[in-house]
C-alpha cells in the first residue's frame, strides 16, 4: 500500500504542481498484493484512468529493480481516457473480450489507443485478433508476469485488479503513439514436429515427450528437465514455428517443463507442424531493443516522445542478468537519455501498429512503445 502511495506522489512530483494528469501506468511486483498496491494509488489519484500488470522485475528511469512499484503519470489537454478490468479472461477469454469492447466501445471510424494487460498463464490471447481485426486504433499491451509456479498473475483497469483477468484503456484526442516490436533469438537448425498437442500443452515432439528432445539437443537427462532449474529454464529457448514459405518464424516460447515432459504454453499451436529450436544472445537482444525503439520512433514522425513503456519479455530478465539495464540502455540509443523509461517483464506481448496491420500475438519479444502529444 505505501508503495503505491509513494510511487504515485514522486510521479505527481514529476509532473509540477499545475500539471492535471490524464491517465496512468502502474506496474507492481507479482510479490505484493495488487489490491493493496492500487488502493494506495488511488488515494491520490481518484479516478484517474489506470492501466497496470504484475511483473518479475520492474524497469524504470533508475534501471531494473525489484519488489517496487513504478507509477508512470501523463498529462496533456484533450486527452480522453476510459479503463477497467473484467475477470475471468482465464476461463472465458471471449466473454471477457466481449465484454471489454463492449464498455469501451473503440470507434471504428475514428483514430485512437487500445492498451491492453491481460492474464500471462492462461486464456487465450489469440482471440484477441480475431476481436480486434476491424477499427482504425493502435493496439499495445502485453501477458502480465509473475512466478509460475504460484500460478498466477494480475492485471489493473481503472478502479478495479485482480488475477486472471483482463485490463484495457482506451486513449483518444490529442495522443499519439509509437510502437515497435523485436526479439532477439535465431533458428539453429534444430527441427522437431509437432506430434501431439492437448490445449495448452505439447506433449509430444517427434513422437517422444518434450522433455526427452530437449535431452537430446543439450545432452542433459530427460528427467532433469522436468525439475528446477531446468524447468523454469526452458522459456530459454522457445520454439520457432514454421508457416508459409517465406514466413518468419513464428516464436511460442513454453512457460516450463511440466513433471510429465511436456511443454506448457500460454498459446495453443497446431498439431502437426514444424518447429525450430531458438537461442538468443546478448547482442542479438541489444540489436532488438534498438530496431523496436527505431520502428517506434519512426512510426511518430516528427511528434517528440515524452515517455517510453517497455514491454520485455521475461527471457530478456534471464538473458541480461549481467547486465541488468542493457534493454534500457539500446533504447535509449535510439530514442535519447532525456526520455524517461519504465515497464516490465512480461509472459507475451500484443501489438497492431495501425488499422492496416494484423493484431500480433507475441513471445520473446520487446515492444517498445513511445508516447507523444500528436504533431
């Protein structure tokens, strides 16, 4: 509760004492009682239109932290807001969209933001696409993190939080938004079919447990990869799903190594298709991180951003372990040490660039999202 009080008054702070603000992020460590966190937002804020997730890490203009709260602020006249959170995206992930769209009501003829948060372990994000297709609004939003093993995450819209469920905000008027997308991960050459897959789960890879090919491409026993650390460890290298000839790989990347061998997903894919093994790299992230910060700068034009969200995977927290800001550091590269940065570690990530861009559902990925007063 005093984290979410104090995070809201140093960004209050930041604003000025004339400034009014128009909405807000704000992004808790899974390890605090997100009800808790959003109350002590709320004494301050009223209601204000938020929009937040949970996350193993925190990112913010200090760098990466952990167990804090980030309150990211905006201010701006003509800025219009609209937010909340309907439950149960973890069970009935249609409704819950429905439902959403339907309080929020995006016009179709008119530009604005759609930002969405929704549960990172279970639902399926999919659906959002096919909701989402028709109207002229950029989308951005990821899967909130949190420990998986405790099997869940949590979500912020407006008054509202709580797990399972799924958060929008809706931003219109004088707004403009910059969004990119990129990972940091390559094929290998590794190929495996997809054999046997039961909803969330891929249980078998070339006719034998998941675990079991795993063993075979690192050399370790099948049945350690069923236990801490390799478990947890797997998301490390995602798989690379083949499409269409000529289509870049799509990533699933699992969200562990169950105890029977199979991969858990937070996506259903295809039985009976053709995946690739991935391995990221230090520098193939770095590169990542400035090509989504490019890709968003570019997609502002001439407007100057005045804040950047990120939206990293949680792959990133382990790859950059040593270096602990280097997807702050790229961006900032590219967009400039004068921008102020926050965000956090995600289970997927939701993107639609423009009206004439399919809905992406992503793993593994950065998006970096830049906000501007419209030019």
């Amino acid at each position: 509760h005093q984290a979410g009080v104090e995070s809201v008054q140093q960004a209050m702070e930041g604003l000025g004492k004339t400034a009014r603000p128009a909405f807000g992020w704000l992004i808790s460590s899974y390890a605090y009682p997100i009800q808790e966190v959003l109350g002590g937002a709320l004494e301050t804020l009223g209601d204000l239109p938020l929009l937040g997730f949970s996350t193993s890490a925190e990112l913010s203009p200090a760098g990466r932290s952990r167990r804090s709260v980030v309150a990211a602020l905006f201010a701006g006249e003509g800025v219009q807001g609209r937010a909340g959170w309907w439950p149960d995206f973890n069970q009935d992930s249609r409704s819950a969209i429905q439902n959403m769209l339907h309080v929020l009501n995006p016009p179709a003829e008119s530009s604005s933001v759609l930002l969405l948060a929704a549960d990172g372990l279970n639902g399926d994000a999919s659906l959002l696409g096919e909701y989402l297709a028709a109207g002229n609004f950029v989308v951005a939003g990821c899967l909130a993190g949190g420990e998986v093993n405790r099997g869940r995450t949590y979500q912020i819209g407006g008054r509202q939080s709580g797990s399972g469920g799924l958060a929008g905000m809706l931003l219109s008027g004088e707004i403009a938004i910059g969004v990119g997308a990129a990972h940091g991960w390559r094929p290998v050459g590794a190929l495996a079919r997809l054999t046997r897959v039961q909803g969330q789960w891929v249980r078998m890879l070339d006719d034998e447990p998941a675990s079991h090919i795993y063993a075979r491409w690192f050399g370790f026993p099948a049945r350690d990869w069923s236990f801490p650390p390799l478990n947890d460890l797997v998301r490390q290298y995602p798989l690379g799903v083949h499409g269409q000839p000529g289509q870049a790989l799509q990533i699933r990347s699992p969200l562990r190594m169950e105890a029977d061998g199979s991969l858990r997903m937070n996506s259903r894919l295809a039985e009976g298709a053709l995946v690739d093994l991935m391995i990221g790299t230090i520098d193939g992230c770095q590169q990542a991180a400035r090509q989504a910060a490019g890709q968003a700068k570019a997609m502002l034009g001439d407007a100057q951003p005045v804040a950047a969200l990120l939206l990293v995977d949680v792959a990133w927290q382990v790859m950059l372990e040593l270096q602990p800001q280097g997807e702050i550091e790229a961006v900032r590269d590219v967009i400039g040490a004068q921008t102020p940065i926050f965000g956090g570690y995600t289970l997927g990530q939701l993107v639609r660039r423009s009206s004439n861009d399919p809905f992406e559902f992503l793993n593994q990925h950065i998006v970096v999202v830049l906000f501007a007063g419209k030019a």
